[in-house]
C-alpha cells in the first residue's frame, strides 16, 4: 500500500463533498509529466512548461494539488563555517530560483487559468487550485510554465565553468501521495516523463540516463544500452539556429537528471554480467578503466553473493563539480567528483568504497522504496548500503587493511593520538600539509 501510495496525486484535507478528487491517468498508477523546456547555459537558466495529467476520482475529495519547488529550497544563504562556505560556493553565496509564469487547470477542452500560492516547508511547495465542478471520471491536466535559475554552485545543483548540474527538481516536482496524506517530508512523487530539451548543439548533453554528445564533436547521437525498452532513447533533431532538440522518456523516476557541459568524453565500459558502465567526463586511462570495471564488478558479486539480485540495467556515471562528497546519488545516474580520479593510485582504494557504496545503493533503492514510507527510504539506502560495504571490502580488496585501524595500533604515540581525534573533513589534502 505504501509502493501505491507513493505514486498517487491525492490529497490529505478533507474538503466539502463537491471538490475534485483525483487519480492518476495511467496504467503504471504513476503521474504522467510532459516537459518542453530551452536550456541557456550562458544565463544558466531553464525555462519551458510542464503538464500533469489527472482525472476526477469519486474515491477521495481534494482541492488542489501540491508541487515541490526545490530550487526555492537553495535561495535561503546556508549557516556553513569557512572550510564547508568554499565547498559550497566558489567565491560567494549565489541563491537559485524558480519563477512560475503561469499556471493552469484544463478539464476535458477546456482550459483556464488559475492562481497558485506558495506554501512554506522546508523544501517550499506550490499549491494548485482544482475546479470544483469537475465530474467524477472526467480528465484533469495541470500545466504550468516556469524559469528556474541556477546558481553558481558546487554540487549537484548549479552551474560551475560552463558545467550545468541539475539533480533534483529543476521544474515543479509532484508531492507524493501516501494514507496518511501529502508526503510532503518525504521524496517526490514516482512518475514517468516524457521530456524536450532544447539546447545549444555544441553542448554535450546528459539527460535522465541517456548520452547526447555535441553535434560538433562526436557523433549525432550515442544512446546508452540500457534505456527501457518501451522508450527508444535520446531523439535529436536536426541543428537549427545553433540549436538542437532532445528528447528523453522514463518510467518511475522522482526526476529527471540533466547536466550541460562544453566537452566530455564518453566510455562505454562492459562489464562481466553483460550490462555497461557509462563513463561522461574527462578521458580516462587504461588503469582508470580498468579500476572502474572491478569496482563495478565486484560490487555486483557482492550483491549476488547475499541473495540480491543486481538491476539489469546499466550504470551512468557523470563527472561533476562536487566538493563535499566524493559520489552524489541521482536518479538512474551516479554523480562523481571532478576531483575524484586527480588522488595518487596509493589512495583509489579510499575513494573505491565510496564509489562502490554508490553502485550498491542504485541496485537497492528500488527494492526499498517499495518497502520504507517515502519519508524514510533515503536514509535506510544510506544505511544499508554503507552497511555492505564490509561485505564488498572482502570481495573486491580480500586484503584490505583499514587505514585507521592500521594507526590506532600506533595511538600510544602522541602525534597519532591528534592524527586520530582531528576531524575528518572531504579532500583533506587542500587543507592540510599531508593528507594523511
């Protein structure tokens, strides 16, 4: 009940027996999201439109219908001391945006314009009015147009050298729907999307898990092997003006993860299970390759070996400009940072068990989303994935001494007791000496 009640646009209020209940229209049970939107890397902004589409449901009243406006979240200057301010933000804060344009509710043919208002939470929210007078049975869409701006921004939201990053909801994102009403401190709503990018054709372009290199420098069009059947990858239509159009469809998504960068290169890693690692960033050397391919492998067999069965699915793995982690989670594409193959080969097997981390939580978070309220399902995949990592260690390094173990053996001396007790901070070599 809690896996359905994820993907259903209710609402929690109760309200006079005449409002518009709704249901989603779809076979999957999931909201259907149509989005058109232009990317302008210059300006660093998205603009377009989006359109839900929902029908009256006798079942349960509702007056509106929620949204999720995360980059409102990012407008509000965080309290960051000095080390974690320069991770966060190259030179100062810089907030992120969303504007709505307009908004509007259609039943059947008609359509009509309508005021939504802001709603505080910690992450805001946009509430929609509903027409009262829709009949039960009769097919609603929500559409609203909007600009969201990006800010100048380490991570995995913000735009940094020409390298656009957007994980999460750069458009209005569904509040899900669970019994107990609006999830609204829990992951959005699952749905399937159906997206147009526009963009400059000399950008390679990664959207939802799929590859789309500039037109200018590889070929017209590089789909990554795992795409869902039922959604035949990335169309690119024809350049015009400088522009291109790409359009992407996935099923079951919380959003749709976009990055925009001048230049990358792409490697398709196969590996011993017959899917493929897909590489976008920097070129990388045989060793790198090779290092990619066994982690990946071996987290694989780690999950065989404890009766979970892998996705069947490939892997993406996006280089980004992260400062705070090492590997970012997004939604069908793993994040890594642009630091994170620059560490002296001595040390990959430090960063290897977050990278594998990562790998092992894409391969569970289906099955416990299914399982976990919405509002929990996050932090149990952090849990139980870190939990594994024990497990790949003896798979992938049957060695493995950890490093700290390793000094805690030297803790009578006094400059390891300190070395111990300093706090542990990401890429600790910018801001100590040694970065032992």
């Amino acid at each position: 009940a809690i896996a359905l009640g994820l993907a259903w646009l209710l609402c929690a209020v109760p309200t006079p027996a005449r409002s518009a209940p709704l249901e989603v229209i779809a076979p999957s049970g999931r909201p259907q999201i149509t989005i058109d939107v232009a990317l302008d890397p210059e300006a660093r902004t998205l603009t377009g439109s989006m359109r839900i589409e929902l029908v009256v449901d006798p079942a349960d009243p509702t007056t509106e219908a929620l949204f999720f406006l995360y980059p409102e979240h990012l407008a509000i200057e965080p309290t960051l001391d000095d080390i974690l301010f320069e991770r966060v933000f190259p030179r100062r804060f810089d907030p992120a945006s969303i504007e709505i344009l307009g908004a509007g509710v259609g039943v059947g043919a008609h359509r009509e314009a309508v005021t939504v208002q802001r709603l505080e939470h910690a992450v805001p929210l946009l509430a929609v009015p509903l027409p009262e007078d829709a009949e039960p049975g009769q097919p609603l869409s929500v559409e609203l147009s909007f600009r969201t701006t990006l800010p100048r921004r380490y991570g995995t939201f913000g735009a940094i050298r020409r390298t656009l990053t957007t994980s999460g909801g750069w458009h209005p994102l569904p509040v899900a729907r669970t019994e107990g009403g609006w999830s609204t401190d829990g992951a959005p709503a699952r749905a399937d999307y159906r997206v147009r990018l526009t963009a400059p054709d000399d950008q390679f372009v990664v959207l939802g898990d799929a590859v789309a290199p500039a037109l200018n420098r590889g070929p017209a069009i590089a789909a990554n092997a795992f795409v869902p059947d039922a959604f035949p990858g990335p169309a690119i239509g024809p350049s015009s003006d400088g522009l291109r159009t790409i359009g992407w469809e996935g099923l079951n998504r919380r959003w749709v993860a976009l990055c925009a960068r001048p230049a990358a290169r792409q490697h398709n890693i196969p590996l011993a299970d017959g899917s493929t690692l897909t590489w976008v960033g920097r070129p990388l050397t045989r060793g790198q390759l090779r290092w990619l391919r066994a982690t990946a492998d071996a987290t694989r067999q780690t999950l065989v070996g404890l009766g979970v069965e892998p996705r069947n699915e490939g892997i993406l793995v996006v280089e980004a400009p992260l400062r705070r982690r090492l590997v970012e989670l997004g939604d069908g594409v793993l994040f890594v940072s642009d630091r994170f193959l620059e560490v002296d080969r001595l040390f990959w097997r430090y960063h290897d068990v977050h990278f594998a981390r990562a790998l092992m939580a894409t391969d569970l978070e289906s099955a416990i989303v299914a399982r976990e309220d919405p509002s929990l399902a996050d932090p149990v995949l952090d849990g139980v994935s870190w939990e594994l990592v024990g497990d790949y260690l003896n798979q992938r390094w049957r060695n493995h001494v950890s490093l700290r173990g390793l000094l805690q053996r030297f803790s009578f001396f006094p400059q390891v007791e300190t070395l111990l007790e300093t706090p542990a901070f990401p890429f600790a070599d910018q801001i100590f000496d040694n970065p032992w």
